[in-house]
C-alpha cells in the first residue's frame, strides 16, 4: 500500500511563500497524474495544481502565475511551490497520485498539510 506524506504548511504573511513536498512510500509504477488540492473552511475540495507524467502542467485561474507544480522523479516527490500567498489560499492542502497499471486505477491521497496565510 502507497503512502503520501505532505510536509511544508505552515502559517505564513500575505505576500511570504512556501513550499509543500509530497513524497510516497514507495516507487509508483504508472504514474498518470500527480496534484495538489486544497479545501477551505466550509467549502468542498478543489484543484490548487496538476502535472501529468509528460510533463504538461494545469493550474487553477486563481493561483496561476503564483503557484507551481513539480517533480523529482528520484526523490518520489512532488512539490507545490506558492509565491505571493493571500488570505484565500488558506486551507489543508492535499497530495494526490493516479495511476494505472494493468487495466486497474489507482487513487492515492495524503493526510493533509494546514496552509495558514494571514493578512
């Protein structure tokens, strides 16, 4: 069974940044997609962030240009990093990995790691 791991939250100032890993377990063997979301108080989950294993990347309208998703394929992490954070980014931030290997899907999701921006 995969693992996720989310470090990185913490409580920040409006305009400061942080840099979110995600790291599995283990090596994922058909890795479709990696990304990140997030859930706000009070609100249902939303995609912060994707990368696709060919590399093409998506980001939600409202962090484009602030955000940014990447991987390093040895280390078996991804990595969310935000530049000028707001008050509205705050929220639990999770890791997610799809995969599919063998005609099966695989769904993978972290704990969570609490992103706290002050104004």
């Amino acid at each position: 069974q995969v693992q996720l791991e989310e470090s990185g939250g913490g409580l920040v100032q409006a305009g400061g940044s942080l840099r979110l890993s995600c790291t599995a377990s283990r090596s994922i063997f058909g890795i479709v997609r990696e990304g990140w979301y997030r859930q706000a108080p009070e609100k249902q989950r939303e995609l912060v962030a994707t990368v696709t294993r060919g590399g093409n990347t998506n980001y939600a309208d409202s962090v484009k240009g602030r955000f940014s998703i990447f991987r390093d394929n040895a280390k078996n992490t991804v990595y969310l990093q935000m530049d000028s954070l707001k008050p509205e980014d705050t929220g639990i931030y999770y890791c997610n990995v799809q995969a599919s290997t063998l005609g099966s899907g695989y769904d993978y999701w972290g704990q969570g790691t609490q992103v706290t921006v002050s104004s």
